[in-house]
C-alpha cells in the first residue's frame, strides 16, 4: 500500500496503519516555523462593529497590543473591525461618542501600554459602549515583555465575554506538529499561532496531540522505537511518561473529560481495537470487539460516550458507543467515508472529515437534528478540533500547495488562516480553558 500522503492517499489509512509510516515517512520537506501571519476572510451574517484604536505607547513597546486584540476578535467572526487610522486612545479620558457612533462602531477599546522600572510593562484597557455612552470596564495587567501577547489574549477574552456573555478562547492555546528535514517537531502555541514553544524534538514521526482536559499535560504517539508508541507530555516542566507501549501499535490516544482513563487504539491482540487504560498506566481494558480496525476515539463531553472510526460496515464510517464498549450505533450516513470525528464541548456539534469524491473536507452535524454542513471548499482537510467554546474548530488543510492551519466558524462563513511564510503544519489540537 502507498503510504505517503497526496491529495488521493485516504487520511484514514495513514492515520491508523501507523505501523507503515515508520518505513515510509510522510514527504514534508519545508523548514518549521514558529511564527504565523494571520489573515481573517469571509463575511458573517451578524458582526458587531468593534473599533480598537491604538493602544498609547504601542508604537514603543515589543508587541502592538492594539492590533493583536484586533486580530482576535475578527478571527472569532463574532465581530467586524471599524478603521482606527489615526486615533490612539488610552483608558483615561473619556472619548467622543458622537464621533465614534459617527464611524459606525458599536464598541470601543481604548488602552496604553507602559514600561515599569523593573523592566515589565503595566498594559491597561478600558471598553465603551458607544451607543449607549457607557463605560463597561477595564483591566489592568503588569506583565514582563514575554507576556504582553498573553496579556493582550486576556483583553481581548474579557472584551469577548463583556460583549457576548460566553468565555473568549484567546488565551487558550493550540497543540500542532511540523516537519522541517528529517526533525519532527510537537509545538504549543497561542491560539493565533504566535509564540509557538517547541515541546519535543524527534527524528521519528510525531501524531495525534492530544490535550488533557486541565490543560496540562499533552498525550501525543511517537516514532522513536521504530513504531508507534503513546507518551504524555507535562507542557510546564517539559517531562514525559510512557502510557502505552504494548506489543504491536498504540496509537489514537484520547483522554476521558476526567483526565482519569486515556482510550486508544491496540493492535496487541490482533487488529486495531479500542482499549481503554487508566491515565498513570496499568493493563489495557478491551472495549471494542470486531474484527474490522476501530480507531480515533473520541469522548462526549459528559463522559459517556465514545465517538470512533470503524469499517466494519466496509468502508469508514462514525460510530458511538457507551464508555464502557456496548450499544454502539452508526451516527454518519451521509457520504461513504467519514473519519476524524471532534465533539464540541457543548455536546451540540461534531465535526469530521468526509471524503467527497476524491476530496477530504470539514463538515459539521448538528447532533440533535443530524443536519450536516459542508464548510470548507478545500480539498485536504484534516484533524478538526473545536475551541473550548465550541465556537471555532481548527483544522489543517492545503492552501495553494502549501500546508497550514486555519480556523473556521461552525457555519464556515469567517476563516483565518495561521500560516507562516516557510513552513509546513498539520495535527492541531485545540487546548481546554486552563483550569
């Protein structure tokens, strides 16, 4: 079989044939990055007008505070970004709301950025309503140069939930692998995809990141010992444990909403089968039985069910099952080859990636109804993962030759792309609300 990845080699098959890979690496060759451009597209229904004028003192500090919030709340597709040109505002003075009503925004952000004398920044905003002519708040954070961006995700998070009454998801952050020479490299990022962090360098392919529902640790499948082997990684420290390393292939980890099981894919007893483990180690529990491969797991919020891929009925479909491995029951029927299932937080919506003719595209069901949209018009879509809000999912997929990151809302109407001008990316997972 051809194992190599092209846009006609079935995502299914390199993901859970792993065994293959190790002999027959995936082609990437462009050099990892760690700095992504982000670029907002398409048009949502319902924006809210939202003008962000340059933070005071912007112009002088390490990162542009103003424009970093800027960026996030367009990439939510939540709101639409009123032009600023010229006007730097800080949180002090109250500022014109004929004049910004005027502009058509809704909102307004005001702040400044200031160097302290023992060398960190005191970063300050403050939100108006325009409309109404009333202050909303502020927030005030005194951070080293290392943080500002982190401090400008918190302001643009507090701006998000003043606004919309739901948590903003722009301090979480994203797990994803790239590839530069022979070096495969498991990065954490913010969720823009700046201030990527590498947190394991290896010669052998690494798969399938997976987040520990704190936040805190990072199960991912390595190729070190010549097949694939399932690790956690504590992101603070930079230590790791061994979780799965049973004869034949471990692979497709996924952690219980708990944090206390890790559900994976076995092929010690013959075939790839779901097994579930406690999450410190100890002997595998077997909670599929079929003789087909059952594999990428994947738990419903509340901890009862598991969604996974299975060709049992002759080519890959999605199946739920109860966590402890009875009444499983097919959930996709529309197309002939679905796989890569994501559960929203909410438990409202699963996302996937079905194959529509030779194309691999993101398609979102709304579980209740079982209505299923198409949202990308791509045709390499992989491993989708939603935002903690289950507002966004981030996905890879080929743009113009070239691998990257996007993000895209549950309709598909706004998209942002995180990539980088010398790198390839794929594997992303998104990470929980810290706790």
């Amino acid at each position: 079989m051809h194992t190599t990845r092209s846009h006609t080699t079935p995502l299914f098959y390199r993901r859970n044939f792993v065994k293959l890979l190790a002999a027959s690496p995936l082609p990437w060759s462009i050099p990892a990055f760690a700095q992504f451009r982000v670029e907002v597209s398409g048009v949502g229904l319902t924006q809210m007008p939202i003008a962000v004028a340059t933070f005071r003192g912007d112009a002088q500090a390490p990162q542009k505070i103003g424009a970093i919030v800027k960026a996030d709340l367009e990439r939510s597709g939540i709101f639409r970004a009123v032009d600023t040109t010229g006007a730097t505002l800080d949180e002090s003075a109250r500022p014109d709301m004929a004049l910004w009503k005027q502009k058509g925004a809704d909102s307004l952000v005001t702040g400044s950025v200031t160097p302290l004398a023992d060398g960190r920044f005191d970063v300050r905003l403050r939100l108006w309503d325009v409309l109404r002519g009333q202050d909303l708040g502020g927030q005030s954070y005194a951070v080293t140069a290392a943080d500002l961006r982190l401090s400008a995700h918190r302001i643009s998070d507090f701006i998000y939930e003043k606004l919309t009454g739901e948590k903003g998801v722009f301090s979480t952050r994203i797990a994803y692998v790239s590839k530069g020479g022979q070096r495969f490299t498991l990065w954490v990022a913010d969720a823009d995809g700046e201030n990527a962090q590498s947190a394991l360098a290896s010669p052998e392919s690494i798969i399938s990141p997976a987040w520990s529902p704190n936040g805190m640790q990072l199960a991912y499948v390595s190729f070190e010992s010549r097949k694939p082997v399932i690790y956690a990684h504590d992101v603070a420290s930079g230590k790791r444990r061994l979780l799965a390393n049973f004869r034949g292939s471990n692979s497709a980890p996924a952690w219980s909403p708990d944090g206390r099981q890790i559900v994976a894919t076995l092929s010690r007893d013959g075939g790839s089968q779901l097994y579930a483990m406690d999450a410190n180690g100890g002997e595998p529990r077997r909670l599929t039985q079929s003789s087909s491969i059952d594999t990428e797991p994947a738990f419903s919020p509340d901890g009862r069910s598991i969604y996974f891929v299975s060709d049992r009925g002759g080519a890959p479909q999605i199946y739920r099952m109860s966590a402890s491995g009875g009444n499983i029951e097919r959930v996709t029927f529309t197309g002939s080859y679905n796989i890569s299932p994501a559960i929203s937080p909410d438990g409202k919506n699963l996302a996937y990636i079905s194959r529509v003719g030779g194309a691999f595209k993101l398609q979102v069901m709304e579980l209740a109804g079982g209505t299923v949209n198409q949202i990308t018009d791509t045709s390499a879509d992989e491993s989708p993962s939603f935002a903690p809000n289950s507002r966004l999912i981030v996905y890879a997929t080929q743009q113009q030759g070239r691998e990257a990151l996007m993000t895209t809302t549950l309709d598909g109407k706004i998209k942002a792309r995180l990539a980088g001008a010398s790198g390839d990316i794929r594997e992303p997972d998104w990470s929980p609300f810290s706790r």
